[in-house]
C-alpha cells in the first residue's frame, strides 16, 4: 500500500485486526496503543473486549481495567462474558460473573437470563440420577447458585428499562419513591422475587405442554 502511495483507512484496519489472534492479550496490546494516542475508552471499548476474554482471568482482568478507569460495566459487557464462559462450558467462571453482577448491582435483562438457562439445562436424554461425573456436578452447583442468584437480581424487561426512564422525569413517581420508607436495595428484593415467581411459573407452564 505504501508503494502504491495508498493509506488505510479505518476498513482496512478493521480487516487487519480481524487477523489478530483471539484471545486477551491481544486486546490489551490494543488498548496499550490506544492509550499512546489519546484515544479515549468508554463502556463501548470494554464491550468489544469482553468478547475475547475467553478464560476467568481475563474476564476479571477487563472488570478490574473498567475500574481503573472510573468505567461501571453495564449488561451487555455481561452478556458477552457469559457467553464466553458459556461457549467454554466453564461453570466456575459463570459463576465468578454473576458473583461480580450481584456485587456491582449490574441487573439482568432478558437476553442474559436466557444465556443463564440455556447453561443450566443438563445435556440431552443425561438421566442424573443413573450416571455421575465431574462435569455434571458442576452444572448442579451452577444450578443450584443460580437459582438463588435469581431470587436475589431483579431481571430488567424492556418495559422495565423504559420505565426507569420515566421514572427519571416523573416527580410523582419520584415524590412515591422517596416516601415509600424503603432503601433501593429492598425495593430491587422485591422486584427479585416478583421476577423470580414470574420466571418460575412460565418453566411450570412450558412443562405442562
């Protein structure tokens, strides 16, 4: 390119970096050289990166670099390491996320609470109760924290998302929360267990079909 007197542009380096080898450290020399050019990092930079943190290091490693920078991860960063985790069939790691969800107070949407149940199913025409091995037992551990982990999170809906955005500029709703006497934390509880009832009677009505 330079020969011909070409310069890239930004598709050209979008091509070569589909090139890179996947993984984490490749992502860290990029950030290394965006940081050598003042180029600014936002929540947007962290979520293409989570998409190549394929082991738990490197998935704690990107939360810890978020901080670093003033950064709180949203869903979607979440999202994108759970399915990494999930891809990898690495229940340890999953249950590392959702231990960093409940402490960041990051609450699930509906995309990540189907990532959770498709990692919880047991493996096709698998009868537990005739054959025991220890990829199994972890999938019992997953399931059981997850299962409490979902009593304790509130699941965002979509119209969950758009009415905290009313709430924002509602004075009623904003007068109600203010004198209900309860902290932010009980009022996401009950939600929790709202979403958790919810969730528990949609599998009861799939089962019965």
């Amino acid at each position: 390119m330079e020969a011909s007197g070409l310069s890239p542009d930004l598709r050209t380096l979008t091509l070569l970096a589909d090139t890179m080898e996947p993984g984490y450290q490749s992502l860290q020399a990029v950030l290394s050289v965006m940081r050598q050019r003042n180029v600014t990092l936002n929540v947007q930079t962290f979520g293409c990166l989570a998409l190549g943190c394929e082991r738990q290091q490197d998935g704690l490693q990107l939360l810890k670099d978020m901080e670093a920078v003033g950064l709180k991860p949203n869903v979607q960063i979440f999202s994108a390491l759970i399915g990494r985790a999930t891809r990898r069939l690495d229940y340890v790691y999953l249950k590392t996320i959702l231990k960093s969800m409940r402490n960041l107070e990051v609450w699930p949407n509906e995309v990540i609470i189907r990532q959770l149940e498709f990692a919880s199913q047991y493996p096709p025409n698998y009868n537990q109760y005739k054959s025991r091995n220890n990829y199994m037992v972890q999938i019992d551990g997953f399931r059981g924290y997850y299962q409490q982990w979902l009593k304790d999170m509130p699941a965002k809906s979509a119209a969950d998302e758009q009415a905290e955005l009313q709430t924002v500029t509602d004075p009623a709703v904003l007068k109600t929360e203010a004198t209900d006497g309860l902290t932010e934390t009980e009022r996401s509880q009950r939600a929790a267990a709202r979403r958790y009832k919810f969730y528990s009677k949609d599998k009861k009505s799939s089962a019965t079909l």
